[in-house]
C-alpha cells in the first residue's frame, strides 16, 4: 500500500483523532495557566499556610509521573466517589500537571520584575491587588512567554498520554490503525509529522505573536 494509499483510507480516522488532540490541548493549556497563575501567587503570598499548600502541590506534580497522576483521575477517584469522563480525566490530568511546572515560571517571573517597578507603585499608593494586577502582572507576564511557550508544546506533547485511558485523539487512533494494518512507519510517521505541524506552526507561531503583543502593549517595541 503506498502512502498516498493509506492516508486516503485512513486519514478521516488521524484528522478526528488530531481535531480531539487540539481541543485537549486547548482545554489542558486553559486549565495549566489558570492553576499556574494561581499557584504562583500563592507562593509569593505572606502566609505560611498559603504558601505551603501551593508548595505541596506543586512538589507533588512535579515529582511524580504524568502517568500515573493520569491514572489516579481516572481509576483511583473513582474509588473515593469522584468520577470523571475519560475525556475530562484527560485534559484535567495534563493540566494540572503542567500548571504545577507553570507555577514557578510564574513565580520567577513575578520577582524578576524590577525593584523599581513595586516600589513605584508603592509610591502612587495602589493597594496590593491593584500594583499586581496593573504594573507587575503585565510585566511579568512578557517575561514568562517565552518559557512559557515551550511549556505549550510539552503539553501537547502530554496529551499523546490519555491514548492510554481510551481517549480518542491521534496516538489512540494511530495505535489502532497500527494494531489492524502493521504498517508502522506510515501510521506512527504521519502522527509524528502532525505533531510537529501542530508545534511549529501552530502554538510557536501564537506565543511569538503574544510575545510581540505584549511588548507593544507595555511601550517596549
């Protein structure tokens, strides 16, 4: 069967499985940024407690396989009452587990803000919410973007994980178009070079436009 052969059998089967990768990455890369955001803040907060729950998730997430936090959701919940679709499952699990990563990028980036800047705000009397949200957060933020940006393409790559638990996306319908035909450099091949087009010409090309908006946003063009 030559190439072109097998993508015009199979390739309805690889498009819905890359369409469910890219609304798991959607969906994952939603949730990372919101634990993230709100993680790192946590461990900037001044009390203790605060801190040390932020600091416990993100030392358990951090330390421990994607795998087996994606099994946890979808088979251990369960156990103790908390069932989840294998859908949710997926992109909770991923999200979760990159925002624990997000939430130090989110952390440093906070304290690389210049001196100046806190104490400028200081100066012109904001409350602490408002010299965070209006002069630090923007700031911070056109630091965190390019680590952040390859936080995005590790997440995608994550989601080739929930094939794992049944999940309909490219690498379970890859497996399975394998499992039927064994034409393994073609199915693996293709799911490969998705990957890559998702990566190189999708999410790089949107955080280097958020970097380039951001910098503009902020007079630093």
């Amino acid at each position: 069967m030559s190439y072109f052969e097998f993508l015009s059998q199979y390739g309805d089967r690889l498009a819905s499985g890359t369409l469910i990768t890219m609304l798991l990455t959607v969906l994952s890369a939603l949730l990372a940024i919101a634990i993230a955001l709100a993680m790192g803040l946590m461990r900037l907060a001044p009390n203790a407690l605060i801190r040390g729950i932020a600091t416990v998730y993100i030392e358990i997430f951090r330390g421990t396989s994607l795998l087996v936090q994606l099994y946890w959701i979808f088979f251990v919940l369960p156990l103790f009452g908390i069932t989840l679709e294998k859908f949710t499952a997926g992109f909770v699990a991923v999200g979760m587990n990159l925002g624990a990563y997000g939430a130090e990028l989110v952390r440093g980036a906070i304290l690389s803000v210049p001196r100046g800047q806190w104490e400028a705000a200081l100066a012109l009397n904001m409350s602490p919410a408002k010299r965070m949200l209006r002069v630090i957060l923007p700031q911070a933020l056109l630091i965190m973007l390019p680590p952040w940006g390859n936080l995005m393409i590790e997440l995608l790559k994550g989601t080739a994980l929930v094939a794992l638990i049944a999940v309909a996306d490219l690498m379970f319908q890859a497996k399975q178009i394998n499992g039927s035909t064994f034409l393994s450099a073609q199915t693996f091949g293709t799911a490969l070079i998705v990957y890559y087009i998702l990566a190189r010409f999708m999410i790089t090309p949107f955080m280097r436009w958020l970097e380039r908006f951001m910098t503009r946003k902020l007079g630093r063009a």
